[in-house]
C-alpha cells in the first residue's frame, strides 16, 4: 500500500506524476500530477488511492470523484498528441505531457516524485524517481488515478466516433481485437503511424 513516507523526506511541496498511456497503438499519453494535503486528507478517502493498475474501473472512478470532492488534492493533467508522439517519439511525448502537467498545477512545487527511473528534462524543479512509486507513494497513486480515468474516458469517447477497434475496453492496445480492426478497418487519424503495426498499413 503507498504511504506518505517518500513525501515526507521532502522540504517543501511536494507533487506526484504519473503517465499513462505509453505503450497503446493509438490515443494520446497523458501524464498527471497530485499534491495531497497530508494534514487535511481523511482516512477514508486515503484508503482509496493506490496504484491504478490495482484497482477495478468502478474503484478508480470512485477515487476520481472523491479526490476531486474533497478539496484536499490539487491536480493538473496534460497530454502530448498522436502527432506529437510521432514526431518526437513516444519517450519525448511523455515528458512533454510531464511538463506540461506540472506547469498546468496552480501552484508549483518544490520538488516532484515521478514514477520510474527517469526525470523529464527541463521540469522546472528538482524531481526524485521512485521505481514502482505508484505502489509506494500517495502522491503518485494520485496522479496515476488522475492520468488513467482521464486517459480511459477519452478513449470511451473515441470509440464511438470510431466503432469496430475495441477501444471502449482496449483503450487502444494492441488487442487481438484491435489488431484485427486494424487490418480490416485500416488505421484513423488516431492511431500512432509511428508504432507497429501500425506503419505497415500506411
């Protein structure tokens, strides 16, 4: 369960960021940002924020919705576009959608804990890794359910504009029912002609 104990090593204010969205054939990668007040924060809510890839589709809403109702975390989140992601490739578009995050916050922070082993360039303040930080840190179990809600809702919706690709449960991996789509149904403006399978196809 994540805990506060890597926030609290810190001077300061202190935010957690999370991606998500790295590694699906279409879609935007979407990074989030969370700074809890650790003073403020109440048990219930606290024994709902965990990693994101822990918890069921109705539990992360339930943590969206209650985090946003408590008044206590304060969140930012951003992206970096299909066409961003090829033209700069897809490591780069995660520390645009980073940035661009943490700029987004109304007040910035003195330090940021990022989950993995690497720091965005030109973050703008100073920044620790924490390799599987969403398993350890509040913080960025925060952000990672900020990140992934967000990202998922945005998929739903295309997957209505674009029926027959699966998006509404592949969110745009690479799914045998995706990849069959694909081949069938041909890419959209959507997917990342960068990525394979997709650049055979265009």
């Amino acid at each position: 369960m994540p805990s506060f104990r890597y926030e609290l090593r810190c001077e300061g204010r202190v935010a957690g960021v999370d991606e998500v969205g790295r590694g699906p054939l279409a879609g935007p990668v979407v990074a989030a940002v969370a700074v809890i007040d650790r003073a403020r924060a109440a048990r219930k809510l606290l024994r709902m924020i965990d990693d994101s890839k822990k918890l069921t589709l109705e539990q992360r809403e339930e943590a969206y919705e209650a985090m946003i109702a408590s008044g206590v975390v304060q969140y930012a989140v951003a992206e970096a576009s299909v066409e961003e992601i090829d033209r700069i490739n897809i490591l780069q578009a995660t520390y645009l959608a980073m940035r661009r995050a943490v700029q987004a916050l109304a007040e910035q922070p003195e330090v940021v804990l990022i989950d993995g082993n690497r720091v965005p360039p030109q973050l703008g303040c100073r920044a620790e890794t924490i390799v599987g930080g969403d398993a350890h840190s509040y913080s960025i179990a925060a952000a990672s359910i900020f990140a992934k809600v967000t990202r998922d809702r945005y998929m739903h919706a295309l997957a209505r504009t674009y029926p027959g690709y699966g998006w509404e449960t592949n969110r745009g991996y690479g799914s045998q029912e995706h990849l069959e789509a694909l081949s069938l149904l041909g890419p959209t403006p959507h997917h990342r002609r960068s990525f394979a399978p997709v650049t055979r196809l265009v």
